[in-house]
C-alpha cells in the first residue's frame, strides 16, 4: 500500500554535476517515470517487481523496495540511483559507499507530477518532464469530462482479502491515491468519509450497510491476462452470495484489475480510463 505525502527530494552529498548516463530505479513507479522521461537506454537496474515496460524484464535487478540490495546496486557502477523515502536504510548505505542518488518519497496523485519534475531535473531533463506533465494532465482532464455522469456512482472499491473468501476486506478511503483515481472517472467512494484511514479494513457487515451501486474487487486476479480471464468468475461468484447487494442485483460487480492502478506514475491516465469505462458500464452512456 502507499504512504500518501507530499513527495520531496534529496540529493547525496555525491550527486553528479553532469547529466547521469548510468541510473538505477528502486521501484516501479520510478522505473516507469524515467521510461516515459525517454531515459530508458540510461536505465541500469531496476526492482524485482519492476514490469513495464516490456524492456525492464532483461534488466538486472537489485532487490525490492522493503529489501533493496547496496552492493548489487554498487556492482552496477550507477551516476544515480533514485529511491523512495523509507526504503530500508537505503539512503545511508548509498551514501557510505559514496553513491549519488536522489529520494523521492511516494504520494498523492498531485505528488506524481512533482516527482516527474524532481526526477527529470535530476536526470537532466527538466524539459521532458514538463512536456510529460502537460500531457499526463490533459489526458486526465478529457477522462473527467467523459466519466460517469450524475449522480455519480456510489463505489467501494476492494484492494484487499483473503484469497477465496470475502473476509479481512482492504477498502479504499479518503487520502488514498485510488480514491482520487475514483473521483476522476467519475465516481464517489463510499468510503471517502472523515476520519477513516487512507485503506480502512472493513467487514462484509459493513459493505451490506453502505451498499454500494459499483463493487470492483482487484484481488485475487493472478499474473497474466489468461488468469485474469480465468479467475473473474470464481471472484464474482463470492459476491454473488450477497444476492441484496445493489451492485449484485444490477450486475455492476467487477471482478478485475489492470496492473497501471498499482504504480503511480505515467499510466496514471490507464488507470483512470480503466475505471471510467467500468462506471460507464450500465449507467445509459
């Protein structure tokens, strides 16, 4: 899950003067940044979970975001590496074995384009990230005009569970990044209330009471498309047992995922589409 704050950035002791040709990313988010800064051929090394692009997969790798490795990082001989705030001490162990780095730390949709600007000034292209920004904004704006109309939807979206039950339920709520996405296409997030944590755990009890028109559950979906096909079903047939439910009478329970909702970064604008299109979904537009 994210910690949602506003993003900030700090440079080694260490940071090159000139523009990096060697860099390492700790996570996706960066990783997608730096591709869609037209930085990948200056890209080294990237995190376990590091996906997209397609190019990534026959980079090395140096370990994940909760466990990066210094020394694998160290053996990449990198003039950057960007990191996320609180990746384990990484900071320090960069800094002892005199690493330039830059830390960045994950945020609010807000944050993602403050971090666009942070990284492409650090990698010495302060322009591309303006151009990326203008246009990741735009492209959000058109996803607003064309989202679900009013009354918007009421939508409780699922990011947690036990696998193959409807137990220890993990809910967006307010602050939260998804949140935001919800609101973008067009939605208001039944949780989206005062008080509550950004990822509040909820009970099945809880989801008879608010009884949203719109369930998506992301959980339990697999790797690859083929999964994703094949485990829908069994997903929704959980909900199905839930036969009262607004959104199982309507059929406008959704039992997928698209891997651009996990990484806050340039496919932001997938993601918004993508839940876009699912509040679209039997609302007359």
């Amino acid at each position: 899950m994210w910690t949602l704050v506003v993003w900030t950035i700090l440079v080694s002791a260490a940071a090159p003067a000139q523009r990096p040709v060697r860099i390492v990313s700790t996570s996706p988010s960066i990783t997608e940044i730096l591709f869609a800064l037209g930085l990948g051929e200056r890209v080294v090394g990237v995190s376990t979970f590091c996906r997209f692009p397609s190019q990534v997969a026959s980079l090395p790798k140096v370990g994940t975001f909760l466990k990066p490795d210094a020394e694998l990082i160290a053996g990449l001989r990198p003039d950057l590496v960007v990191v996320h705030e609180g990746s384990a001490g990484l900071d320090r162990r960069l800094d002892s074995l005199r690493l330039p780095f830059v830390t960045v730390d994950r945020g609010t949709l807000a944050s993602i384009f403050t971090s666009m600007r942070q990284i492409g000034a650090a990698a010495g292209v302060p322009d591309r990230a303006d151009a990326l920004i203008a246009t990741v904004q735009q492209r959000l704006s058109m996803v607003r005009r064309s989202g679900a109309p009013s009354p918007h939807p009421r939508v409780l979206f699922i990011i947690g569970r036990r696998p193959g039950m409807l137990a220890d339920l993990v809910a967006v709520g307010p602050g939260a990044y998804l949140n935001e996405l919800i609101a973008i296409a067009g939605g208001t997030n039944v949780l989206d209330i005062s008080g509550q944590p950004e990822y509040p755990r909820i009970s099945m009890e809880t989801v008879l009471r608010l009884d949203p028109a719109v369930i998506i559950d992301t959980v339990d979906m697999g790797e690859t498309e083929g999964e994703r096909r094949d485990r829908g079903p069994i997903n929704e047939r959980l909900w199905r047992a839930y036969g009262t439910l607004t959104a199982v009478k309507t059929r406008r329970l959704y039992a997928a995922t698209t891997d651009a909702l996990v990484v806050p970064g340039p496919r932001v604008v997938e993601a918004a589409e993508w839940v876009a299109s699912l509040l679209r979904e039997g609302s007359g537009r």
